[in-house]
C-alpha cells in the first residue's frame, strides 16, 4: 500500500498542488493569500494532527478500512469538475467573498464587495454553499447579495439548506397560517438569534416615520406572534407521534426559554413587539413573496447535492434518509423537502429531514448505525462533505460509524471567530478536484491539507477498477 512522503510542496512549484491548475495565478493569489494569512503551502492530510482525523479511530489503518469498505460495493468516483464547498458563512459576506477569492472561482472587478467576475477555473467548476447563510452577523443582507451575484455572473451554484436559514423560513410561514398547536411556536422558536437579521431590516426598510402604521398595539402583537398560553398542554399531545418523550421534553423546555427572554433580547436590540411584527411582515414580503427581493433564496434552496462518490449535506445522516436514498434517491429527497416546507412544517421539522441540518451524532439526535451506512455504500457514495460544527483548526476527516466525514464548517463568521479566540474575519474554501484530491484551506492551519484516498487503497483495488475518475 503506498503511503504519504513526509513533505510540503509550494503554492506555484507543484503541478498537483492545490490551486487551480489552468489559472496564471502564482502572482496575484499568491499575493491574496499572502495579504490574508492564508498557506502558500501544502502537506499530505494529516492523520494524527490535532483536529484532523477522529472518532472510532485515529489512525492511517482506521481510514484505509473503511474506505477498502466502501469500494466492495461500488468504485470509488471522483467528480467530472472541480467542486468548490464553502459553508457557514453565518452573514459574513467579507469572509465569503474572501473565501471565493481563495478558491481561485472568481476575480475582484471593482472597489465593491460584491464586485467580482469568474476566472477561467471557476466558469468550469460547481460552487456548493453548504447552508447557515443567516444569523450571527455583522451583515445578512450584504451576505445575502453576494450569494446573489455569485449566481449571476454564470456560476453553477447548488445552495443547501442549513438549520439556521431554514428557521427563518419556518418562523415566517407559520405566522401565515391559522394557530395551530403544531406550527403556532415557529416564529418564537427562531431565539435571539434571529434578532441581528430583523435589526437590519428594520433600519432599511422600516425606518420612516409611519413605519408602525397600521401595527396593533404590543398586546395583540404579542399574541400574533407567541404560541398562546394552551400550547405546552396542546404540542405535547400532537408530538407524540413523531418524537420521542425526551425529544417532546426538550422542546417544551426550550420554548420555556425562548419565550422568556425574546422580548427582553429585541428590547437590547432597539426592537419594540411593534417593531418585530412590522419587521416581520417586511420579511415575508422580501423572502415569500415571488417577487420579493430575497425570495430567491428559498426557492434555490435544496436539501442535498452529490457529485460523483460525494454526498453534500449541511450536518449530517441517519439510518431513515439513509433508507430515503437507497429506496427513493436524492432527487426524492430535494422534492420531499421542497414539499415540507411548503406543506407540513411541523413534519418536516422535527422528522429525518431537518434532522440532517442539526445532527452532530449525538444521543440525542437520530441515528446512523452501520446499516445505514452500508444502504449509503450500496449507492456509490463513499464520503460526506458538510459544515454545522465549527471549527478552530481548518477542516478534519471524521468516521462515523466507519463512514468518511469531510468536515468543513472553518468558522467564518466575525462573531464565532471572536467567541473562539480566533483573530480576524475567517477564510476557507474545501476542494474536491477530479484530479483525485480534496483539498482543505483555511486561514487558520500554516497548510493547505491534501486528501488523496488513493494512497488508502490497497493495489488490488486500483487494479480493479475500483478507483474511477482520476
């Protein structure tokens, strides 16, 4: 079996190095990456690194059998095009810009933030944003419009849904709806940290002097916009069917919270109830509506995407979207989703859908065992590549139940990164080339991570066929 050498290799010296291979980039991108803390560098993914590689085991033999696991039932397949996975940029639209930048997909073409064309690379290749657009700040809206402009200046962009966003959407169809046990607590239940996204929609479209015309009194829009007194007895009895006693538990106990502290935490914002019902219809009218300004978001929006042997995903699986992909497929799926949110919330939310927006494979979410991830082998995927758990470190390898976890989620955000300790606006775009490679580049590791699972398979397997697309 053929291993790593123990070496680095430069940003412009290798020809398999981890930039684009077709741009005369070694000036400008170099110095892009030099300006912004990024490697110019790059070493073979390191195994036993801090943060690298873990959960059931930490080692070169651990990974190697799994994926010699996964070739038994189908080859191994590596996308026709270059992937480009960035992922929770959580409304930091100078970190995204900054993290397309780094991928080599676009050029700067103006003074402007969202002032940017394609390169040659990024004309060829998919960007995948990997959900968690919204919340945490400093700048949705700014965030927002240059996920728009990365559209349309040509690219093939596949946006996923993250829990984040999908809270939104969530919050402002259940206030459409008749009260309802089921659906009546969304809008509370998007927390505080939805409040940074209605600040800025209050200061751009509601600050005028009749803003709160027509708005009812505090009273009535608390009632508007709170699960009323009956739902902790109400939600329980409808719940049963589809959660678990802790689950339902759980919930009633984070509602408990939520309704608490929201108007305390609108209040430290500058929010009125008044406000936040005002801002609140202004956001159904810029996100629901077919012509609203964001309404694109939405309807792009879906719930997986996959590219050769490659799953992206927001979280993560469970053995019941595992079953979902072998019986019914990923198309399925996107459409299911696309039904859900339009049509049965309360379903949708707390059942295996949205679980693959929040699971972090803890007790408490739905489980992946071993069988749901030999239904996954059996349809030719192999890897998951996903965002939802921040990281400190650039991108790791996890096994999950001996399946490969890609994951991606490099803390972007000025917010988190402050929270984490981590300085400066955050930078990181994952790869996946048809060259045979995933690459990892993140601001905050001195390399560039390079993943070859070739030198993981035994030469039987290479011989075989086994290892397609390289």
């Amino acid at each position: 079996m053929k291993l790593y050498k123990e070496q680095t290799f430069s940003l412009c010296e290798h020809p398999m190095s981890y930039m684009p291979p077709r741009e005369n980039i070694c000036a400008a991108t170099f110095q892009f990456y030099s300006e912004n803390g990024l490697p110019t560098a790059a070493q073979p993914w390191q195994l036993s690194g801090h943060r690298s590689i873990g959960k059931d085991r930490s080692n070169h033999h651990a990974l190697s059998e799994a994926m010699q696991q996964a070739v038994l039932h189908s080859p191994w397949r590596w996308p026709e095009r270059t992937v480009f996975f960035l992922t929770d940029p959580h409304a930091d639209a100078l970190a995204f810009v900054s993290s397309l930048l780094a991928s080599g997909g676009i050029r700067k073409n103006g003074d402007g933030l969202c002032d940017f064309e394609l390169t040659e690379t990024g004309r060829e290749a998919v960007f995948v944003i990997g959900g968690d657009c919204l919340d945490k700040g400093p700048d949705n809206l700014q965030l927002l419009r240059c996920v728009r402009q990365l559209m349309n200046s040509g690219a093939r962009v596949k946006l996923l849904a993250g829990n984040h966003d999908v809270r939104l959407l969530m919050g402002l169809r259940a206030m459409q709806l008749p009260p309802d046990p089921t659906t009546e607590h969304f809008f509370i239940r998007m927390e505080p940290k939805i409040v940074p996204l209605l600040k800025e929609i209050h200061a751009l479209y509601l600050s005028g002097k009749d803003a709160l015309h027509g708005v009812p009194d505090r009273r009535e829009c608390r009632r508007l916009l709170y699960p009323c007194r009956q739902w902790f007895d109400e939600f329980p009895r409808e719940a049963v069917w589809l959660m678990p006693e802790s689950g339902i538990q759980r919930e009633l106990q984070r509602m408990r919270y939520k309704v608490d502290v929201f108007e305390e935490v609108c209040h430290e914002a500058g929010l009125s109830l008044r406000d936040v019902y005002a801002t609140a219809r202004k956001c159904q009218q810029l996100f629901l509506q077919p012509q609203g300004e964001y309404a694109w978001f939405f309807r792009e929006m879906q719930l997986l995407y996959r590219e050769g042997s490659f799953l992206f995903i927001h979280a993560g699986l469970d053995d019941r979207i595992s079953s979902l992909i072998e019986e019914q497929g990923i198309d399925y799926l996107n459409r299911l989703f696309r039904e859900q949110i339009q049509h049965n919330l309360f379903e949708f939310y707390y059942g295996p859908l949205a679980n693959t927006m929040r699971t972090k494979y803890r007790g408490v979410d739905m489980p992946l065992t071993r069988h749901g991830v030999e239904r996954i082998y059996r349809q030719g995927l192999h890897a998951i590549v996903h965002g939802h758990r921040n990281l400190t470190q650039g991108q790791r390898i996890m096994l999950r139940q001996g399946m490969i976890h890609i994951e991606c989620d490099i803390t972007m955000d000025e917010n988190s990164r402050a929270q984490e300790g981590l300085q400066g606006n955050g930078v990181g775009v994952t790869l996946v080339r048809p060259q045979g490679q995933v690459v990892g580049i993140s601001k905050d590791y001195p390399y560039a991570k390079v993943f070859e699972p070739e030198h993981y398979f035994s030469p039987e397997s290479v011989s075989s066929g086994r290892i397609q697309g390289v």
